[in-house]
C-alpha cells in the first residue's frame, strides 16, 4: 500500500465495455474496494483506439485499461494490437476482460501482448472479487513505469 | 490350346451349345459390333436394360445408344488386344441416362463373322445414383452437426452475457433492498437468484458439451493410472465427504487426449458418487485387455439403473428416473460419451435395478 500512499493523483483506469451493466458492477467493486480511483469509460473499441492515442500525447496516461474482447466497432483485440504498437501508451498494462473462456480468445490476447486476461466470472461475488484484485494487484502489488 | 479351340470348349459342353442360354441368362447387356458401328449381337439383358429387342436392334448403329461418338473413339484407341473396362454414358430407348460398367475387347472376325468388338455393360445407374446420394448425405451430416456444434457453442456464449446481468443484479439487489422487501417480494427474488444460477450450471456443461469436438485435440501416450490419481486428488473432498472408497487396480496405457481422458473419468467418478444408495460407495476401477481393444470398467455400488435409463443417460440434459434428487444438469456422461466416440471407443452402462451399475469403456490399443 506504501506506493498507493505516496500518490497525490487517483490511479486511473480506462475501462472499453459496451455493456453498461458491466461498467457499473465495475464501479461498484470499486467504490467497495477504498483505493482512490478514477473510472474513464469507452463504450467502442474506435473511439478506444482515439481515445487512448490522445492520452499518450496529452500526458494524462490511464495507469491501466480494462478491455473487453467483444465490443463494438474495433475490436478488443484490435484496440489491443494499436495499443501495443504506439510507443507512447504501449507500456501501460492492458488487461483483457471477457465473458469468453475460449482458448482461441486468450491464447491471441496473449499473443497480442495483453498481460493478463480474466474470464468475467458469472457469479456476482466473484466478479467483484475479480476487479478487487485486478485493482490491488495493478495499484499496489506491481511497480509500473514512472512516466 | 489354340484360341479357336479354347472358343468351341466353352460354347459346347456335353455336346449341348450352351453359349446362347448364358449369354441371355446373365443380368447384364452383352452385345457386339462391328467396325463400322452396325450392332452385330444383343443378348436378352441388353434387351432389358435398353429397351430395345433384339430383331429391332440388329443392324443399328451403336450410336443409337451410346450417342457420344467420342465414346466409340476413345474405347478403340484404348483398346489394343487387352480388355478395355470403363465407364460409359448410354441412353436407353426413352433418352434416359443410363450409367453403365463396359468391359470390351476386340476380336478378329472369323467365318461369317466380321471383325468386331464384344461388349458387356453392367447397368450402375442407379447404384452410383445412391452411392451419390449416400456422399451428399455424409456431407449433409457432416456440415449439419458442424454447425450444431458451433451453434451450441455461440448461443451458449451469447446466453451467458445476459444471464451474468440477471443473476449478478438480482443478487445485487438481494444484498442491497432486500430489508425493504415484503416476504413475497423476498421469496420471488430467491426464485430468480436460484435460476439464474441453475440456468448458469446449464450453460456451462452446454459449453463442455460443444467445446469436446469429434476429433481428439492432442493425443499421446495417457498413463490412465496418471489420470485416475489425478482425479482421485481432484474429487478428494467429494469422496471424502461420501465417505466413499475409490479403489483402481493397474491400468494400461492408452493413445489419446490427457485433459480429455481426464475429464471422462472425473465424470465417471462423480456420477458414481452422486448416485449412491443407502450403504457406503465403493467405486471400483479395473482394466481388461481384449485383443485390440482396451476396456475399463468402473464399477459402483448405487441403486442402479433402470432398463429404459441404460441408453437414454447419455443424451445431454437427459438424467435417469430414479436421479431427480441429485445435483447437476446432466451432461456428464454426454461429455464422456463424445470423448471417447472421438477416440474410437465405446461406452456404455449394465446394471440391475438394486445392484449398482458398470460403466464400459473401451479404447483402441496402439
């Protein structure tokens, strides 16, 4: 919790979801969880490629992307591939956040460079213990680069 | 023997020329013609098959029933001494197509006989018509169960996403307003609660259901003694609290896909710990070799099945009679039997009503 701490800005996060029953249990398993976060929420994968593009140049990078595989427009995986390529945002941790199990899916998310992909869980407490982790893990656990 | 010779032995026997009765005996067109094409022979069966008799037909062209004339050239040129065989497009006497095995040979005239070609045609119209038919059906069935499978796979997945918003907003409102509900409003919640989760059990075996495709994914070498500690580890709460004994005498070596051997025998095993009657489980696990095959018994002491219920257990979704108390949707011994179809195997189940059940299994040994 020390590097949590330490910061004076909320960690952001970018979530890509079209669903806004998802974002919302997101939300919730945020606000349960007590870090000091900030939401920003893409609903397509275009405005996502834009969107997180612009972050790289503005110096407001999110700390961390939350990306479904199955969104409208471009998808996850594509919004992924431009991510990764851009050198300004590539180093920001993208993790993919799908209903899908399917070995396909995650075996080209990995190949995509995401790191780390977590199937929704169906069941409502596991779901927010899910993002709770995702959230502790990426905010308090690991060390990501100064920007 | 000169070929002459050899010629007059099979026409005459006992003294009594037999040549005419076989010719008109045998099912096919036996029929001949000489080098300008004009029909010289035409047998009863060439009668039958084409339609024409003999008296109209001597003296023909041959082109009356086989109109390519390119036919004609080709089987010639084909042709030296030996016997050309083939297949050939005829026409009966009303046009019809008819699709016939030819077997030809050129032959040097002799007294009155002029030179000509001797022809037997075999009429496979209508077996190449359902050798056609039986192809687009295997290809029907084939694209049709490729297609339920992907359709069991994709509506599975689809139904997942709302079914996820039902059950996690229902539990949300459980845990938020459920103070402010009246006792009804309480219990029509829980009804929802509850089938959202069992619809989410169903769709998650769909999916294992689907996901096992007819073709084994990776095979190698299984030790089956391996898998049968594997799951043994596995489902060690669910024995435990069984208070079951699992016993596994030596088990061979199979070729197929691990995860896959794995979850047949995981399924197994669990369907024997679900269905148990009063006195303790004991599930048995052994191996028989019979020539080429493996078979793998595994042997409960549960209330048994019924005879109506030895097939129809394996359907998806179908659970016996007497199993309405147990838990699960029902798809584990369909997963187990499309897996081991997959490998070339067999399953099935013997039991007496009263006296547990045995679950076969066999698998090629290679």
């Amino acid at each position: 919790m020390a590097r949590e701490t330490l910061r004076k800005r909320p960690f952001e996060i970018l979530i890509v979801e079209d669903n806004p029953a998802d974002v919302r249990l997101v939300r919730e398993a945020l606000t349960e969880s007590g870090f000091n976060t900030q939401l920003t929420v893409v609903n397509d994968g275009t405005t996502a490629v834009e969107e997180i593009r612009k972050a790289g140049r503005s110096h407001r990078r999110p700390d961390l992307i939350l990306l479904d595989l199955h969104i409208d427009q471009t998808s996850g995986l594509d919004v992924l591939t431009a991510t990764k390529k851009d050198a300004g945002v590539g180093s920001i941790p993208i993790v993919m956040f799908s209903t899908s199990g399917e070995p396909d899916d995650i075996a080209a998310s990995y190949r995509e460079r995401a790191n780390a992909y977590v199937q929704k869980p169906m069941d409502l407490d596991d779901f927010l213990n899910a993002v709770s982790q995702i959230e502790s893990f990426w905010i308090a656990t690991v060390l990501l680069p100064e920007e | 023997m000169s070929a002459e010779r050899q010629r007059r032995e099979l026409q005459i026997f006992n003294g009594v020329d037999l040549s005419q009765d076989l010719f008109d005996l045998v099912h096919d067109a036996v029929l001949a013609f000489d080098s300008s094409g004009t029909i010289i022979y035409w047998n009863q069966g060439a009668e039958r098959i084409y339609g024409w008799p003999r008296e109209e037909m001597l003296g023909q062209p041959i082109s009356l029933v086989q109109p390519d004339t390119s036919d004609t050239e080709h089987t010639a040129a084909d042709r030296s001494d030996a016997i050309w065989a083939g297949e050939l497009h005829h026409r009966d006497r009303n046009g019809a197509l008819l699709i016939m095995e030819s077997r030809q040979i050129k032959r040097d005239g002799l007294g009155d006989i002029p030179d000509h070609i001797l022809s037997i045609n075999r009429n496979v119209t209508a077996t190449r018509a359902l050798q056609m038919q039986l192809k687009a059906h295997a290809l029907e069935l084939e694209r049709s169960n490729a297609e339920l499978e992907s359709f069991a796979r994709i509506a599975s997945h689809d139904l997942r996403e709302p079914l996820r918003m039902i059950g996690s907003y229902a539990k949300l409102l459980n845990r938020r307003y459920r103070a402010q509900l009246d006792e009804d409003g309480a219990e029509f919640l829980d009804y929802v609660v509850d089938g959202a989760d069992r619809m989410s059990d169903m769709i998650r075996d769909l999916l294992h259901v689907a996901r096992f495709g007819s073709v084994p994914a990776d095979l190698q070498p299984v030790d089956l003694n391996d898998v049968l500690a594997e799951v043994q580890s596995d489902l060690s709460l669910m024995i435990r609290d069984a208070g079951a004994t699992v016993s596994v005498c030596e088990l061979p070596t199979v070729v197929g896909d691990r995860s896959q051997m794995r979850r047949v025998f995981q399924n197994l095993i669990e369907n024997a710990l679900k269905h148990r009657s009063t006195e303790t489980p004991t599930i048995q696990i052994d191996a028989e070799r019979l020539l080429d095959i493996w078979r793998i018994a595994v042997r409960d002491n549960g209330p048994g099945i019924d005879h109506e219920d030895l097939n129809r257990i394996f359907i998806p979704y179908v659970r016996g009679r007497s199993s309405t108390k147990v838990s699960g949707s029902g798809t584990g011994l369909a997963v187990a039997r499309k897996i081991i179809h997959g490998h070339g195997g067999r399953i099935w189940v013997e039991s007496e009503p009263g006296h547990g059940a045995v679950f076969y299994v066999t698998l090629p040994n290679n």
